[in-house]
C-alpha cells in the first residue's frame, strides 16, 4: 500500500465528503437505506478513535419528493425551498442512523462567507473544534436555504476541501457514485481508472464531465479540483465510490489516491490561496512571475503590466501571467485606482510614500 493510503487508513482526524447521487434519487428522494451504509462505514472507524467530519450534499435531492418535483429545478426559489424541506430530512435521518451507535449529530450549515470572510473563518474553527471535542459527528451542508451564489455555482466539493485544511484534517475522502478518476468518460468505454496522482502531469490531458444524474452541482470536475486543492496544501485524499465506503474508511485499497505536498500550508496561507474570493488581479510580465512564483519574492510595481477590478489596499488579488494564468494570490497594498501610475516604474522612480511592496512576499501565496 502507498504511502498517500497509509496515510489515509491511520489518519485521526477525516473529512468524509458524499454526493447527491449517493444518498439521494430523483423520484423518491432520500435513500435511507444507502444513508444507513455510509453511516456503518463511518461510526466502525469512529470506534476505532478517528474523529470525522461529514460533508454531506442531499439536501435539494432530499426536498424534491415531499415537495412532488420529479426532478431538480432550475429556479432559485424553488431550489431553496427544496433545500429547506429536504435539510430537516437529511438531518433528521443522519441523527436516526448515527443514533444506532449512540453517536450525537451536529449539524453545520456553511455559507461561503463562513470561508471567505476570516473573521467567520476563525469562528468556524472554533464550533468544529468544539463538536469533535466533545465526541459528536458534525455533519456539514452549504445553507441552501439561503445561499444564492453557492447553489448556481459551488459545490460541496470545494467545500470539503476547506473544510479538511480548517479543522486540520490528515486526509480527505470523497465519495460519489463513481469509483475513482478515470482518463475519460467511464461511460464510453476503453478508459482507464487512475490508482495515483502524485503530481499535475498524472492528469494533465484529462477529459472530466459534469454530474450526470441530474441531482448534483458537481460531477468530476469538482471534485478533482477539490482533491487537488486539498493535496496541494498537505492533505492526502481519496476519491472513491460511496458504495465502496467501508473499504476506503479502513484499509484504503479503492478508488484513486492524491498525493499531498511535502509541506502543508498554514491556516492564512490557505485561506489566502484556496478560500478568498479575488476582488482584482495584478498583470505582471515574465520578470514578476518568476521573481513571484520560483524566487518568493515580493511583487514591485515595476513587474505589473496592467491592473483590472475595482479593489481597495488590503483586498485580496490575483496575480497572473502573460498568458492570463493565475500564478499566485495576495493582499495588495494600494488601491485600484492608484496603481496605473505606478506599474512599470522602478522604486528609485516613486514618490518616497509609494516606494513599498505592491504585494508583500509574507502576504502572496503561488498557486499551484
């Protein structure tokens, strides 16, 4: 068994991430009985000593039947009503099935402010901390009820992700209703599943699809950004089929394994890189990105080629390429409005009160 397995078969602490297609269908809701198996698989290796935080989607498929639409609806409004008949479902029945093993349920509903804003971050931190501490399962949503953004374009995916770098998680699993990453679509033949990704080359040329069922906002491609995200800043994941459960909570021997990097990002640098929302982006010229990204330097205004967004000094930017590739992230140090007669110019150049970094080297994160 690898290392990255290794690793998630003794982690202490998990993130277990399930999809929509896993718990739910779209004519009769939510399946108890799939429920009741995830929930086996986890409790066996709660008894075991893991403290684990589920991530758990559903709750729009789970409101769909009581509410008699034959399948997810397109609209907002409707999508949130779905949504708040279909959460009181989902956590009741996480609170029955868990009860089987007399294990407490605390439900965590997240909107994306809970991840951006750091202030909200913090406080995320601490509820999760307190929850594992006192021996509950917490089971986490995006508040749909609520959330506009989120549901046209987040997933529970992502979600997981932050989730697991938040609560210091030493892995991640995924679940859904396929059983690893393939090399094309499984669903047309002569593809190939892939058992490890160490590095960006192991899936460079990769053709991934959208969530097939009907019922999700995900599919493959959220979930192999999750999964990189998540392996980039130090945590190994799994990708596995939720039927497949009991095997990817014990000896992890399924599905496909994501290598994490050498060194894990800490919990600023993350939010920075992974979590905040970008309010700009910065323009730089091969110089910068190299000075930026290989030498860790910090961004001068002589790099910066072009400035586009409307953001303040201290708002989070994008710092990207000649070739419009986002390179790294930062906390800029002066206005949008004050950089255009700026850029390009040497320090020696500015007026004594600009000669400062655009972008701290302390406060830049490199994507990877």
């Amino acid at each position: 068994m690898t290392e990255t397995r290794q690793a998630v078969a003794s982690a202490r602490r998990l993130v277990v991430k399930v999809g929509s297609s896993a718990l739910t269908t779209a004519g009769s809701g939510l399946d108890v009985s799939r429920l009741d198996a995830l929930v086996d698989a986890i409790a066996a290796r709660v008894a075991h000593g893991t403290q684990i935080v589920l991530v758990s989607s559903g709750a729009i498929g789970a409101g769909l039947a009581p509410l008699s639409l034959a399948k997810r609806p397109r609209d907002l409004a409707s999508q949130q009503a779905a949504a708040s008949v279909g959460q009181l479902a989902l956590a009741h029945a996480y609170a029955e099935s868990f009860g089987r093993y007399s294990l407490t349920v605390g439900q965590v509903l997240l909107t994306n402010d809970d991840v951006v804003r750091r202030a909200h971050y913090r406080n995320a931190q601490r509820t999760f901390s307190r929850l594992l501490a006192l021996g509950a399962v917490p089971v986490v949503n995006e508040n749909d009820t609520v959330a506009t953004e989120e549901i046209r374009f987040g997933d529970n995916d992502r979600l997981a992700a932050l989730v697991a770098h938040l609560i210091g998680a030493d892995a991640l699993v995924l679940l859904s209703d396929v059983d690893g990453l393939y090399d094309g679509d499984p669903r047309g033949g002569a593809t190939r599943r892939i058992d490890e990704v160490r590095d960006a080359s192991d899936v460079d040329g990769i053709t991934v699809g959208m969530s097939s069922s009907g019922l999700g906002t995900g599919g493959m491609v959220s979930k192999l950004a999750a999964a990189r995200t998540a392996a980039a800043a130090g945590i190994p994941v799994l990708l596995a089929a939720a039927a497949n459960a009991t095997d990817a909570l014990t000896e992890a021997k399924v599905g496909t394994a994501f290598t994490a990097a050498d060194t894990r990002l800490s919990a600023r640098r993350f939010w920075l890189g992974y979590a905040a929302d970008a309010n700009g982006k910065l323009r730089l010229d091969d110089g910068a990105v190299a000075a930026v990204v290989r030498r860790r330097r910090s961004l001068l205004a002589a790099g910066i080629t072009g400035v586009d967004g409307d953001f303040q000094a201290g708002d989070v930017v994008d710092l990207v390429d000649p070739r419009e590739r986002a390179v790294a992230r930062g906390v800029v140090a002066f206005d949008a409005g004050e950089l255009p007669e700026l850029i390009g110019r040497s320090s020696h150049e500015l007026p004594a009160e600009q000669r400062r970094e655009v972008v701290h080297a302390d406060d830049l994160v490199p994507l990877r």
